[in-house]
C-alpha cells in the first residue's frame, strides 16, 4: 500500500513507520511508533503505537489474521485509529482508495 512511505526497524519488535497521503494539492505525513504486542504463528499479529517519548498518543491498532481452511486462506486486516486528525469525508476517502489499490496489487501478486 503507497499509503505507508517508510518503515525502519527499531529495536525488538518495533518499527517506525511514516504514512503519507495526498488530497489534490495537501500532502499530509505522520510517524508512528509501532510495536508488535500479539503473535500466534500462522493465525495473528496485532501492532500498536507506542511512541518512546512518554506522552499520551492518540491509539493506532493493526491487527491481521489469517483464517485457513484446506488449502485456502484468507488474510484480514483491521486499522483502527483512536485519534481525531484523520476523521472525515476525504481523509476516509483516500484510505478506501488505498485499501482497494492495494487489495489488488496483492491478488495480482498472489495469483502469478
């Protein structure tokens, strides 16, 4: 997904990520702090926000399953964000744009 600029290891389980948009002519970015706080092999990972600099951050949970049966799957991914800066028509607009753009990239690439 073009949605997410730049992701960087940080340390044991943590990443910085930098998502960026485009609206017409405004850009936006934002940095996130994310940390891998679930696992089960083959079923689940689950990334929080938590940032290294004390302060209270508005929430970003990333949650992807795989459920499997046979020898199909089927990946599921949930974003949830907490905070208010990224409400709105547009903003969800652009991220609909994004799911679906990406969605098809990934078909295409399983499918070859």
């Amino acid at each position: 997904m073009d949605l997410v600029h730049r992701v960087e290891a940080d340390g044991e389980g943590a990443w910085e990520v930098e998502l960026r948009a485009k609206v017409g002519p405004f850009a936006r970015s934002k940095r996130l702090r994310m940390v891998r706080t679930a696992s089960e092999p083959s079923s689940l990972v689950r990334f929080e926000r938590v940032e290294a600099d004390g302060r209270s951050h508005a929430p970003w949970v990333l949650t992807a399953t795989i459920d499997s049966v046979g020898t199909q799957c089927t990946l599921t991914m949930h974003l949830h964000y907490g905070g208010a800066l990224f409400t709105g028509g547009v903003l969800e607009r652009v991220l609909a744009e994004k799911i679906e753009a990406g969605r098809s990239r990934l078909a295409a690439l399983v499918s070859n």
